[in-house]
C-alpha cells in the first residue's frame, strides 16, 4: 500500500498522472470509475488532459462502482447522470463502452452478472475507490463479506445522512443500492483511493493502521499488491 498525503488539488493532480500513464501504454484499458465529491478534481484533470490530446478514451471501456435502487439514468441524483455530466459528455469515450449498474428491477441474482460482463471485458486494470465515513467502500457497508460480488445493500442511516446534502429531504434518497462487492474491487489490477476531510481521518486510520476487519470494509486494501491511497492533510490527521 502507497500513501501520499497532500493538497487536495495536488492528490487529483498525481492521480491524473497515472491515468496518463494507463491510458498511453493500454488505450483499450478497463477503468472502474466512482462516483460523489471525491473524484470530481480528477475528472477535470482527465478532461483538461483529454481536451489537449494527453490522453485519449476511444478505446476505454469503464464499468462504475454502483447505482441507487430505484433511480433511472435520466434522474439527475442518478450516478449514470453523474458520470455523464462530471466526465463522460466531456472526452471521446464512446458511451457504448460505458457501463453503471442497472438500478431498476434488480436483485443479488442479477447483480451478479456485472461481474461476469467485467471478467469477460478483461477485468478491470484501475479501479477508482472513495471512502465513507464508516470506511465503506462503494456501498459495502460494515460488516459485508469479503467474497462478495456485485449485490444490492441497504443503505445505513449514517450513509444515508451523509448523501441526504444531494437531495430534497432525506425521504427523497433511496434507502438501497446495487454496488460491486469487495471481491470484484478486488480483482482490480491496481486500486486508487482518495480521502480528504477531517470526517474521513477516523476511518482512514482504522482503514490503514488498523487488523482487517469486516466492520471496516476499506482495511481489506491492506491484502491488496498495488493499492494507491491519496489523501490530504485532514484525511491524514489521526495515522
């Protein structure tokens, strides 16, 4: 595990740097992307590198950590518009190539074939990861195996208090979500994970210092051979 602690700003800069390097030794790449506040600075690096002619998706295929339960791909709190909006409509990708789970009419049974259509793409080669207060990963809440495959998960209250900021009322967010399980993050050749906030310091420490422990899902990258965490100074303050 690599640990680099600096400025917000900075940690999206260096990021960017290895999706360079990714996407001009393997232009048919397969990136796991994420979704929320975390990852927005290094969407905006990857489209300022794109717009320049850095780097180019044309090839790249992408297949997205989860999915609200419910939500469909025109909802603007959907993380389908999220990926469109924040990245997608802004480089060369071919949306085709660009997969998020399918929130609407899902169960375990279903879910689970997300993982098959990434096995037969080739397996993801950099896998985009946030944190949670609790140390979730995706929507893996404490306590969720660590063989499990995609799936549909209720969501905590504290999840559920945490994203209630992108909706109307806390009634308005959806109490369950299709996500990739621990197992398919996994199975990524490389992991990246960013964490900034003082909310995020307690989790981080348990996540990086901490035995390995089902209660915080974000330990498990300990069992990782090349995992990345970038953080900034608040994230950073309880190591």
């Amino acid at each position: 595990m690599k640990i680099i602690i600096d400025t917000k700003e900075n940690c999206a800069k260096l990021a960017a740097q290895e999706y360079k390097k990714l996407l001009n030794e393997k232009p048919d790449c397969i990136l796991g992307l994420a979704t929320g506040s975390t990852p927005e600075d290094l969407y905006k690096e990857l489209i300022a590198m794109n717009n320049a002619g850095e780097i180019s998706f044309k090839q790249v295929k992408s297949y997205n950590l989860d999915e609200y339960v419910g939500l469909t791909g025109e909802h603007p709190q959907s993380y389908r518009f999220f990926m469109d909006d924040k990245l997608f409509n802004h480089v060369d990708i071919d949306k085709n190539n660009t997969h998020v789970p399918n929130g609407i009419d899902i169960d375990d049974e279903k879910a689970a074939q997300y993982d098959k259509e990434i096995e037969a793409a080739g397996g993801i080669d950099l896998q985009l990861l946030g944190v949670g207060n609790n140390g979730h990963i995706a929507f893996n809440e404490p306590g969720t195996a660590l063989d499990s495959v995609t799936h549909v998960v209720k969501l905590t209250q504290s999840t559920l208090e945490a994203n209630k900021r992108f909706f109307d009322s806390i009634d308005d967010v959806p109490t369950h979500a299709v996500c990739m399980g621990i197992k398919t993050i996994m199975n990524a050749r490389k992991i990246i994970l960013m964490a900034y906030g003082k909310n995020k310091a307690a989790a981080m420490a348990k996540a990086i210092n901490g035995k390995i422990d089902l209660n915080v899902p974000a330990s498990i990258l300990q069992l990782h051979p090349d995992c990345t965490i970038y953080m900034d100074q608040d994230a950073a303050s309880e190591l």
